[in-house]
C-alpha cells in the first residue's frame, strides 16, 4: 500500500506531472482510436538500406526495372525532374503496442520518469508484479487456446444447437448460458476466438438471420462477464486480488453472487430490450441442410496450412452453393478428442493446483502462479508437438495437395484476367473479389511485386502519395496469424521427409527472410496445431501491458493517483456504501468501455 510520502498532492502542480497527466489521457485516446502516420524517407535512403539488407541476404534484391517501363505506351513515364517522386511514403501504426510504448519513452526523455518507475511498472511493487501476471497469462493462455484447437468448444455449440433445436429466443438462451460456462473456467480469449467464427457460420448459414450483431455482441458480454468469477479467468482478476492480497477461494465467494445476477438480469434485457427485432433473433431459426453425404465426412484438422483457405475460397467462388461449406463447419465440425480430453485433463489440474497452493500460501505472492502455470503449459506444448510428429506423414499429404489446388486456382485467376484483359488493354478488369484476392500480387499491385521467397519489394517507382503500411496488430481476434501476411502460396513442394523444396528462378538467392519463410512453412506442415496456438497467442498484449503500467505508475510518484484518492473519498462520505458501490460501478463501466482496465488501478 502507499506510504504516507505518496499522499503527497502538491506536486501535481509541477509541469512534469501536468504532462504526464495529459500524455496518459492521450494515450488512451490514441488506444481507442488509432491511425497511422505517414513518414516520408529520400527514395535515395530508403533503396540504400534496402541494398545494404540484401546484399548480407537479409532480404532479397531489389528488383531495378519497373513495370511501368514496359506497360502501355499511353501512360506517361516517371519524370526524373517530379520532386514527388524523390521520397518515398511509409505509414507508422499508432496503436495499443506502438502509442504506450512512445508515451513512456517521451516521459523518460523529459525526466518525468526515471528507474523506478520503469522497475515498479514492469518487475512490481505493492503485490502487483506485471511480467508474472504477463507469464501467467500467456502460459494459460497457450492451455486454453490448445484446448480450443482441437475443435471442442464448437463441438460443444453444435450440441447446444442441436439441443435447442430451430427455436431461436430458446438458442439464444442455451448459447448464453453455454458461453457464459466455459469463460467461466478458461477465460474469454478461447470463447471469443471460437465462438465468433461459430456464430458467424451459424448467422450465414440461416435463411431469416438478417445481421450477426445480436448473437456476436451477447457472447462478447457474457464471455467478459463470466471470466470475473475466477481469479485465472482474466489478468485484471489477479491484478485487483494481489493488490489487496485476497485469496482466490475468497474472491471468488465474494464475486460469484453478483456476477450471477448480473448474467441473468441481463439476458431479458438483451433479448426483449436492445435486440428485440426478429431479424436478428428471428421466432424460428431456418438453416439450410447439409446432405446426407456429408454428415458423416471425415473432417480435415483446419489448422493444416490451406485446408481452410480454399475452403473459404471455394465458398466464395460457388456463392449459394458454397454455403453447405459453412454448413459442414456447423453440424459436422473437427474434433480431436485425444487432444481435447488431454487438454480439459491439464487446465483442470492446473486451476485446481492454483487455487488449493493460493489458499495455503501466507502471504500473496509466494508461490507466484506462474509457477504452476508454465509447467501446464510446457506438457501441453509437448502434446501438441508429439501428436504433430506422430501425424506428420498425413499432415504435410494434405498441405501439399492443398497447395497444389491453390495454386491451380491462381492459374485459373490468371486465364481469367487474359480473358477479360484481351479486349481492352487498358480497362481494368471486372473480376471477381475472390478470384482477385487469389491472383498472384504482380496482377493485384503492379508496383509491388514478390520474389519467391514471398517478400515483398519495391518493384517500381511509387509516388509520393504510395503508401507502404506494415500489418496492424490486432488481439483480438479478429485475424487468423496462422500464416505468414502477404505471402502467396508458394509453388514450391514438401517431399515425403517434409523438406521443403521452394521452385526459386536461377537468379534469386535465399535470404535470411526466405528461410524464416520456409522453416515457418515446415512448422505449420509438421507441427499444425502447436504453430496455429503458438500464433494465436495475445504476445502484443505483452508490451501494451507494461508499457500502460508504467504509465500509471507515473500517475501515482506524480501524485495523480493521491488526487483521484481524495476525490473519491469525498464521494463515499457523501453518498455512503450504496454511492460507493454504484459509483465504482459506474466508473468502472465507463472506463472499460471508453477506455483500458489499466486506469481501474488508479482507483
């Protein structure tokens, strides 16, 4: 707890805290709305470091001719004399990893932080320790995401939906329930990497559901809701029970009562009051049926490189038709039952073992519960890689054909854009979005072209208005990192002891980029699921964390915190334990809705 020393308000007068008050508000902004900002470099530096790069074969060389000195004649060619062409345009994410990270390093040029603030914020202070939440969190992580590899939490909501049948308020009802269950002992990450793309199936795959957002929003507040209940359920719970040294069996005595009402209050509340229309949870649900020929098809492991890409690129292509594809996902879906049973096995022992060392520890922090947590993790990886290996023959037979039908399909792509190129040289063609997204880059971006080891390079001169934009980071979700961004199927081919034979023209030298490329090829065909979780894993969250912890350190040897203190004291004094209650519950709602949890710690 605080010293009498950190009750200090006077110093919130000095310039130093004004700034770090308002670069903490700022960040927060810039959390919830990011952008990019566009660097312009002399194109003169930019091919300088690019040379440097390839000529240590870190990356590969830059292609010297453009296409546009071969394209049509009617397009005028780059004035040497254009100062727009003398630089060259990048654009920087300011994002939840990027503008935390910059604020405190500003902080630390101004001298507004110093050691202690970086040590308190990353190691920790006051039972508060953010790298051991951080490996904890991960670790569990790396358990949860296993379990939900495996295929068993949609099987599970396929039972649900099968137990519901085609009433829509009842699924609705089971769903809830079902989602609010499973966060409940593994936490919201695995709910909300399945059971979104679930819910979107399901969604698509209906006659009468006009719009997802009712299904999707409901399982984003319930999943968040029912990961309160234990304290390794989510990293804020172990944040505010350390702080307070609470034991985990107490807190969740404590909390259960509340979080259960909550849950049922609010299921009447979302389903008559903010989504009452039958358009989006329509009386009787109409869902198209699955042939009888594909009920009982053996389903293929999705985290095998492009068994999931052509199926969504098949589905896209045949429009209606390709809907039995999400179909298949619902009511026929994969399951490794070794590897699900193996993993609800090892996250059982696990929490239990948390929380039977937490009630008999003495003091919080003595047995840190990561200790616990990465062993978990380490026999779940070894399953994972084990089980990998095992089936590896098998594995690397389905990425290969897959790879071949991908490519098959660019050259399709290919035929198409000649096809409908042939008639007007200098119309762009009307092709289809998914047949464009499958063509090879030269044809989708003619400056930017890729070399075989699928980097991406300067092909031509782009202007200054060009815009060269790294990949966002992205939590949640959202995105599958599963595979390499930007990087077409390789026409390359795996040979039965899985080493991977890249077709590179003469010319081309392997780069230390290519071979990252082909050892992370290799990785997915072998080991499928280990590198599918491994890539799941929230690692920017890592760096936003610690970054934000320092960030509110600052606050408090500021004498921010002490403030917001005084301010709240007042509030209770005045209203009592019901204005306590209802206002904490107030703020706390607002901040995690308009901002980050890290600001609940200033409180």
């Amino acid at each position: 707890m605080p010293d009498a020393t950190d009750l200090d308000t006077g110093q919130v007068k000095s310039w130093r805290s004004i700034v770090t008050l308002l670069v903490f508000v700022i960040t927060n902004v810039i959390v919830l709305f990011p952008f990019h900002v566009p660097i312009y470099l002399p194109r003169a530096l930019s091919n300088a470091a690019h040379d440097a790069l390839s000529t240590f074969r870190i990356i590969p060389r830059r292609q010297k001719h453009s296409q546009r000195d071969s394209a049509s004649p009617a397009e005028p060619p780059d004035d040497p004399a254009d100062g727009s062409k003398l630089f060259m345009r990048f654009s920087f994410p300011m994002n939840f990893v990027t503008a935390p990270l910059i604020a405190d390093l500003f902080l630390l040029a101004i001298l507004a932080i110093g050691q202690t603030e970086v040590h308190d914020g990353t190691v920790g202070t006051n039972n508060i320790f953010p790298i051991d939440i951080m490996a904890f969190f991960l670790t569990l992580a790396y358990i949860a995401i296993s379990i939900d590899a495996s295929g068993i939490i949609r099987y599970l909501a396929f039972k649900v939906l099968q137990k519901a049948g085609k009433n829509g308020p009842r699924l609705f009802l089971y769903l809830y329930i079902f989602f609010f269950g499973l966060a409940s002992f593994i936490g919201n990450d695995p709910i909300i990497l399945s059971g979104t793309a679930f819910l979107a199936y399901m969604t698509r795959v209906s006659s009468n559901i006009k719009h997802p957002r009712a299904w999707i929003h409901t399982q984003f507040a319930v999943a968040n809701i029912g990961s309160a209940i234990l304290v390794t359920s989510n990293p804020t719970n172990l944040v505010l029970a350390g702080a307070f040294d609470i034991k985990f069996i107490h807190y969740t005595a404590n909390i259960i009562v509340p979080v259960v009402a909550t849950t049922v209050l609010l299921f009447p509340f979302l389903l008559w009051i903010v989504f009452p229309s039958e358009e989006e949870i329509p009386p009787k649900i109409e869902l198209h049926e699955l042939p009888e020929s594909l009920r009982g098809k053996a389903k293929t492991n999705p985290n095998i490189p492009y068994v999931r890409e052509n199926a969504e690129r098949e589905e896209n292509v045949h429009g209606q038709q390709g809907k039995q594809l999400s179909l298949e996902e619902i009511v026929n879906p994969f399951l490794d039952k070794g590897g699900a049973a193996f993993g609800a096995v090892i996250m059982a022992a696990t929490l239990i073992t948390i929380v039977a060392l937490n009630a008999a520890s003495q003091s919080s922090g003595e047995h840190p519960v990561y200790w616990v947590t990465l062993p978990a993790a380490f026999v779940m990886f070894c399953w994972d890689v084990a089980f990998g290996w095992i089936h590896r023959s098998d594995t690397r037979k389905i990425a290969r054909e897959g790879r071949q039908r991908a490519i098959e399909a660019q050259e399709e792509a290919r035929r198409t854009e000649r096809q409908h190129s042939a008639g007007d040289a200098h119309a762009p063609s009307e092709l289809d979005l998914t047949q464009l997204h499958s063509l090879p880059n030269e044809v989708q971006k003619p400056n930017i072209a890729y070399d075989p080891k699928g980097r991406t390079f300067d092909e031509s001169t782009p202007d200054a208005g060009e815009d060269i934009t790294p990949p966002a980071s992205d939590p949640t979700a959202s995105h599958s990192p599963r595979y390499l961004p930007d990087r077409p199927p390789s026409t390359g081919d795996v040979d039965e002891k899985g080493r991977v034979s890249a077709d590179h023209p003469e010319h081309e030298r392997a780069t230390l980029e290519s071979l990252i490329v082909d050892i992370y090829r290799w990785l997915q065909e072998t080991f499928p699921t280990a590198t599918a979780v491994a890539a799941h894993l929230p690692f920017a969250l890592v760096p936003f964390a610690l970054s934000m912890f320092v960030l509110v350190q600052a606050l408090v040897t500021r004498g921010w915190v002490p403030v917001f203190a005084h301010g709240w004291d007042h509030w209770v004094n005045k209203t009592g334990t019901v204005g306590a209650i209802g206002g904490m519950g107030f703020l706390s709602v607002i901040m995690c809705n308009h901002g980050t949890r890290s600001q609940l710690r200033c409180i």
